[in-house]
C-alpha cells in the first residue's frame, strides 16, 4: 500500500505522529530502530536517509545492530 504513495507523504506521516504526540521519547534514530525490530526495514531506511540518521541492521537472532559494531568486532 505505501508502495503506490509519494515517498515524500509516505516520509512526512511520522513527522505529523511525532508533533501530535508532542514529541514522544523517541527521538529519530530511536524510532527508525523501533521500525526495524517491527520488521518494517524498508520504511526504517528511507527514513533514516531523509533524516540523515544510523539505521541499524537485523542479526539472525533478531537482535539490532550497527555497521560501525560490527566493524568493530571484525577487527
């Protein structure tokens, strides 16, 4: 369904959530991670690009992480 949207009124609906919520706790990079551990990887990437935020990765475990961790452990 998001699909057949504008990228631009697709990235604009969690910024209208955000406001109306008063700015939740969750700040940009929180709320692309909490869209990744729903599964909605698609959306978290756009958004973090438009954002210019990190975008964590999904282990096979289900757990987030980041490129500059895993990096890190490969070193």
């Amino acid at each position: 369904m998001l699909y057949s949207e504008e990228p631009t009124a697709v990235c604009a609906v969690p910024n209208t959530c955000r406001e109306k919520l008063k700015r939740p706790p969750a700040d940009q990079e929180h709320y692309v991670a909490i869209l990744m551990s729903h599964h909605c990887i698609d959306l978290a990437q756009a958004l973090s690009k438009v954002w210019q935020v990190a975008c964590p990765k999904v282990a096979q475990n289900g757990s987030l992480y980041y490129a500059a961790d895993e990096t890190r452990t490969a070193a």
